[in-house]
C-alpha cells in the first residue's frame, strides 16, 4: 500500500483523548448482536501526513510520518507527549523540538508514561516520566519528568554503532544497536532488565528499584539481536538465528518457559528452536511470537481472551492462534487486555475484549476516498 492509500484509524479507550478523535469518549457500533463497544475511526487530521508507524502508551499515542516528523497525542501529565507541559490533548499535535533542531526521527516507541525517538543518526532521545530511570538520563536532569526530548546518553560502543530500534515498556527501555546489542534501564524489580542484580551493584545508579542509566544485556550465546520488545514487567528479543530469549517476571505463564519464578537474564525459549521466529511483543501479561512461516503463538493470561486461543484459559507455554490457521501473520502487538494481529493481505485480527468475542477482524480498505471498516466475529469465548 502506497502512503497516499494510508489511513490512521484509532479503537479503544479514550478517557484521556489517546484515540485523537478530538472527544473523549467510546464510539460504539453493534453488528450482528455482536456489541463492538470501540469502532475504529479515522483520524482526518493525519491524513495527509504520510503515517508509516504508530504507537500506543498505556494512555498516550504517537504516530511518525516519513519526512520523520512526529506527533503525539492523549494523557500528558508526565510530559510523555514531549510538547514542552504537562498538558493532555485529544488531537495529534506535532513535536516541535525535532523540526526545530533538524532532526528527522527513524522510530518511535511509546511506553507506560514515557516515549522515545531514534533519529535518522542512530541518536535517541527520551521524555515522559523518569521515577524509575526508564529515561536512562544522568543525575542532573529532573528525577519525576522531562516534557521535551533530552538526548540519552548511551555507553560507547564499537565503531560506528548506533541506536535503531528502542521498545519502551511499563516502567523500563530496551535499545537496539545497529551490531545487534541490547542495552536497558528503568525499573529492574521483576528482572525485566535481563541484567540479574548489575544495576544493585553500580556506584552511579540513581534508582533504588534498578537501573537509571543503560546497561548492556548478556546472555544471546554469541548471537546478535534483530528485534527487542518490553512489556509491563518483562522483556524479548529476537535474533538473527530466528530464535527467541525472554526474561522478566513470571505471572500468568507469560514467559512461557513453565516456571514459577521471576527470570533474571535472558533464556531461550526453547520451544521455537526448530521453529524460526520473526518477531515477538510483549504485553501487559501475555507474549506473542510470530514465525517466520506466518504461523502465531501466543502464552500468559489469558482473561477477556486475549490471547486468541477462543477461551480464557492463561497459558504457561506457547499454543499455536489456531482460528488464524492459514492466515499468515506478518506482525502482532500485544497492549494490557488485547492482542492486534496483521496478516499478510492487509487484514488486522484484534484479540481480547468484549469479553464476548475472542477474535475480532478488522479489516480497511480506500474506496474512493472512503474509509470501509468490517468486523466479523471469528471465534466466541465460551
């Protein structure tokens, strides 16, 4: 699909206007007794601007366009918007700060209460809440917020390596560098840092609860990091070998390695050893990992049915998303309570509430200008 055939549609909560519909309040659209109680609308106001990604905090959302500018959107108390305040809005509002300093942003990630920015020069930069170091920033900037993009300073690496890629989750940040090397911070409590107890042993932390500036992951046997996720309270990683690590808290069966108790570094799943993954998304109590054959596996909490696996039953090891069975899966996001699946035609599966559907398809298509949106009930939770 062409940018010019492009559309940015929002669903959900919108107590805090992180829909940007411009109101705060929940559209709803009842087909066939099926009550779908968020109807995806699109948002005029992006429409013109080249949306190539978009991401959602737990109560804010961004979108980047592809001359690299970036805008943001939704509850705004902690300076996650990065507008310079601490201002909710419920329109998408460009970030200033990157135009002004001519900078053109390659990726974006929205977390709990803070957000992240990569640059077209491999620089990142973070806003949003700091209590617990998620920002990575040194000592002599605010310890509640920072409401505008502050450059994060990262170890020096190896020559010419850079930032790519970042994934922002609850309370933590993961970085991604052009060699394949992860590097995290913020709240380390659950091991959701994968660095055991490396950040109780720095002399310069700041955080009592982990690590306020970035720390390099070990643990990927040799193997270099194409893909890094954080959820609420853990963290994966994908590599080059198709194989997954997770690490992190351990409730619900969400690291789906069958164990009772928190994992402190990195550990390959070993259920996708013959299986080669291409991505993986951590959400609030749940993982989704996508093969590279299209096939989808979801494991934790299973509660509203967000794991598509037409029931509510939690899961402590991998099951195949059967009702998605002969529909390749190229990409999945997981939030708190749901789980968004892109197949490989164009059609976006969403996973979790109304407690009575399980599986959900969303599906859009231009016509003349006008945005078409289809949902059919696939599978119903018993």
């Amino acid at each position: 699909m062409s940018n010019s055939e492009c559309v940015v549609v929002s669903f959900g909560c919108n107590d805090d206007g992180q829909l940007g519909t411009g109101a705060k309040r929940r559209p709803t659209l009842a087909i066939d007794d099926v009550s779908a109680s968020n109807f995806p609308q699109q948002l005029s106001n992006l429409q013109d601007k080249d949306v190539v990604a978009v991401s959602c905090g737990s109560r804010h959302t961004m979108a980047l366009t592809a001359s690299g500018a970036v805008y943001s959107w939704g509850w705004g108390s902690m300076g996650q918007l990065g507008h310079g305040d601490l201002k909710s809005i419920n329109e998408p509002q460009k970030i200033d700060f990157f135009e002004k300093e001519g900078h053109m942003v390659d990726y974006i990630s929205c977390g709990g209460c803070h957000s992240a920015a990569v640059t077209n020069d491999g620089t990142l930069y973070m806003w949003g809440e700091s209590h617990w170091g998620q920002l990575g920033l040194p000592k002599e900037y605010d310890a509640a917020h920072e409401s505008l993009p502050v450059k994060c300073p990262m170890p020096e690496g190896e020559a010419d390596e850079v930032i790519v890629k970042v994934s922002c989750g609850g309370t933590h940040t993961a970085a991604l560098t052009s060699l394949g090397h992860v590097y995290v911070w913020g709240r380390g409590d659950s091991g959701q840092l994968g660095i055991g107890s490396a950040w109780l042993k720095d002399p310069e932390n700041e955080s009592l609860m982990g690590a306020s500036r970035p720390h390099l992951v070990k643990g990927f046997d040799g193997e270099k990091v194409v893909q890094v996720a954080c959820g609420a309270f853990h963290s994966a990683a994908v590599t080059e070998q198709g194989h997954v690590y997770i690490w992190g808290k351990e409730d619900y069966g969400m690291l789906g390695v069958g164990q009772s108790s928190d994992q402190q570094i990195p550990k390959r799943l070993d259920y996708f050893d013959d299986i080669p993954v291409l991505r993986v998304s951590c959400g609030g109590w749940h993982t989704v990992v996508v093969a590279k054959s299209g096939d989808c596996y979801a494991f934790g909490r299973g509660e509203y049915g967000r794991l598509g696996l037409s029931d509510t039953k939690s899961r402590t090891r991998p099951h195949l998303v059967k009702a998605l069975k002969g529909k390749p899966v190229i990409q999945a996001a997981c939030g708190g309570s749901h789980t968004l699946f892109v197949t490989s035609d164009g059609v976006a599966y969403v996973a979790g509430r109304p407690e009575c559907v399980s599986i959900l398809v969303v599906q859009f298509a231009c016509c003349e200008g006008i945005l078409t949106t289809f949902l059919v009930a696939t599978a119903t939770d018993d």
